[in-house]
C-alpha cells in the first residue's frame, strides 16, 4: 500500500518526500512499513528540467498531456 500525505510532520522533519510504502504481514495480519529509496538517473532528471521550463506556466492544461 502506498500512502502520499503532504502534511506529514515526520517528512518534514526528515526533509523526505512524504510517501510511505507497507506490505501485508500474512504471519501478523497486519500492514508493516516497507523501507526503500527513490532512485532517479542523469538523464531522468535532465527530461523532467526541459519539460518543466517547456510549459507555459500560464496555460490552464498541460501541453503534455
């Protein structure tokens, strides 16, 4: 289960991305935490920069979409 909380104080705190992942404990019966790290390559971050500035900041929807 992925969880997306914008308000949560503990991301804040961290400087984290407020996102929480948790698996089914079958032997518990119960959700636990699922620790992991968000990776992102050169070129991914190079893409998401130029789309960025492509966008016109005044248009009311995405030309990308």
């Amino acid at each position: 289960m992925l969880i997306l909380n914008p308000e949560s104080k503990v991301a804040s705190d961290q400087k984290k991305l407020p996102y929480f992942l948790y698996d089914y404990d079958n032997f518990a019966s119960k959700f636990v935490p699922v620790d992991f790290k968000l990776a992102q390559s050169d070129s991914e971050r190079i893409a998401v920069d130029h789309a960025a500035k492509a966008i016109d900041p005044n248009a009311k929807t995405s030309v990308l979409s």
